[in-house]
C-alpha cells in the first residue's frame, strides 16, 4: 500500500469510511474524519478507549503492513462493498 492509497482515502470529500486490512489479518475501522493521520511511512489511527470516558488510544501502522484499503460506505445496488483495493 503506498501512502497516496491512504491519503486519497483520508482527504476524500465527502469522506467515505474505510477499513485498513493488515497483513496479521485483522481490520482497523477508520469511521470518520480526522480519525486518521499519515506519517512518514505510516498511519497514525485514533479510537476511543472502551473502558475510560474521552479517552483515546491510538494505533501506528506501517504502511508495509497494510494488505488493503477496503471503503464500507460505498454499497452498490447488491449490498456488496465497491471499492476495495489491494496493494
């Protein structure tokens, strides 16, 4: 994944929300803007703590790590998500 794939996606207007699949398997939810932020050759992602009210937490994620970059705002007309990417 290159970090214009994922600038694109964090400057898209009206900004669509999108999930980061990584190369150990598991997702990571980018559901609104300013959620995210790119790095050097990475992707800091914010989330709200689940056990503490206003706090948040944060994940920096290497953009080698990235496996693909997949919108889940954008259903077509069979439900099924359009425009996921691959690497």
């Amino acid at each position: 994944m290159t970090s214009e794939d994922v600038r694109s996606e964090l400057e898209k207007r009206p900004f669509v929300p999108f999930r980061l699949h990584l190369v150990s398997g598991h997702a990571v939810h980018v559901k609104m803007e300013r959620q995210a932020w790119m790095l050097q050759n990475a992707v800091m992602v914010f989330q709200p703590a689940a056990d503490s009210a206003g706090e948040m937490l944060y994940d920096v994620i290497a953009l080698r790590n990235i496996e693909r970059l997949e919108q889940v705002g954008n259903r077509g007309p069979t439900g099924e998500t359009e425009g996921a990417r691959n690497a």
